[in-house]
C-alpha cells in the first residue's frame, strides 16, 4: 500500500443520498397511502436497496476523507514529522472494503429485479464493465481466505490497496478506477430514486448529509363552529 498519496483521485459524491434515505423513512412511517399502488414487498425491498446505498456512499466518503487526511499529513513539517508520523491510510482497506461489498449487493439485486421486471434500471444496466470489475473485487474479497489457506498469497495485494498513480484501487491482479466506481454508485442512486415517486431533488442542490436520523412533528388545532 502507498502511504503517501500522489493526489485525491476519488471525486466526490455530489448526490442526495442522505436526502433520498430521510424521504424513504418518511414514505416508509407515515404517507404509505399516498403510494397505494405499490406492494408492502416492493416498500421492504425498496428500503433495502437505500439501506446498501447509503452505505456504500458513506464508506466510500470514508475513504476518500482518509486519502485527503494522508495528504494532508504529508505536508506537515520535519520538525512535526520528528514527533510521529500519522497513516490514516492504514484504515483505507476496512472502508472501501464494505463500499464494494455494499454497493455490488445494491447492483446485482437492481439487476435481478430489473430481469424480473419489478423495475426498469436505465443506469447501472449501461455500466456493465464496472459492475463486472465491482463483482470481480467483492468476489476476490470473499475467497480470500480459501486462498491464503491453500498457500496461495500471489504477489498483489491482499488487502484492497491505493493504485500507484492514485487515481484508482487494487486487489491482488485486479483494479478498478475510482472513476467507475463513482459512477456505479451514482447509476444506483438515480435507479434507487425512481422508485419513489414522490421524490424531487431540490432544485439548489442543497446537500444533505448524514448522522442520526431525527424526528419532527408538528400539529395544528382548528377550531372548526358548530352548526345550530
């Protein structure tokens, strides 16, 4: 692993994620019967899927926020240096790991459903380079411990790893560009969000972002005249 990052090649994930997530809690809680044609399967495994959004843009944020701390560190003084050298970088694995885990359970089940007719995916159905180089990862990531059982360490990575020009991850002999990875979360995002009907994004792109979810009612009394 490159401890010390060339630059930040993960671009950011300028999208609603979290505002989505509040708006399915809300759909999910309390309106259920504005969507009177949607089935009690379809809401749970609609929920599901911004369940694996959100995390996966939460861990990739992670990453990415772990990069920009390794370059940060990177600039500090020799004097500073002399005093401790910080490696966020060394928790680089444990986030990007659970984004391709969780993203690449939201693609292959918008897939499946597309394939069942459920819904129509016009995004992540195009992408399908970077969903086949998502699965290659998530399965690399999954027999990892067959193979250093049998012996078999091979000579890349073991963990997933910063690409030597920064600008992408790998896994033993695969890799995979930040570049596709950003865009499948956002093609999952924009196929996610069509199954809400009542979902708009705001027109000033007001991000929202993310912590505990926090609820609030408010209520109005009328007074309404009796007849005579």
């Amino acid at each position: 692993m490159a401890f010390v990052p060339k630059h930040c090649g993960m671009p950011p994930l300028n999208l609603n994620i979290e505002l989505l997530r509040s708006h399915a809690m809300l759909v999910s809680m309390f309106v259920t019967s504005s969507e009177p044609d949607i089935s009690i399967e379809k809401r749970r495994w609609r929920s599901w899927l911004v369940h694996c959004l959100v995390k996966s843009a939460r861990h990739y944020d992670e990453a990415r926020a772990l990069i920009l701390a390794q370059l940060e560190e990177s600039q500090r003084s020799p004097e500073e240096m002399t005093k401790g050298r910080l490696l966020p970088m060394l928790d680089f694995a444990f986030a990007m790991e659970d984004c391709i885990t969780s993203l690449e359970k939201a693609v292959a089940c918008i897939r499946a459903l597309t394939s069942k007719d459920k819904i129509q995916s016009t995004n992540v159905l195009v992408l399908r380079e970077e969903g086949l180089s998502l699965n290659a990862f998530r399965r690399q990531q999954e027999h990892m411990h067959s193979q250093i059982a049998a012996g078999q360490t091979g000579d890349g990575p073991i963990l997933v790893s910063l690409s030597d020009d920064s600008d992408g991850m790998i896994l033993r002999d695969l890799s995979m560009p930040f570049s596709a990875l950003h865009r499948l979360i956002e093609a999952t995002y924009h196929d996610i969000a069509k199954l809400f009907p009542a979902y708009k994004e705001p027109s000033s792109q007001i991000m929202v972002g993310g912590g505990m979810p926090q609820l609030t009612i408010s209520m109005t009394i009328k007074t309404v005249p009796r007849s005579e």
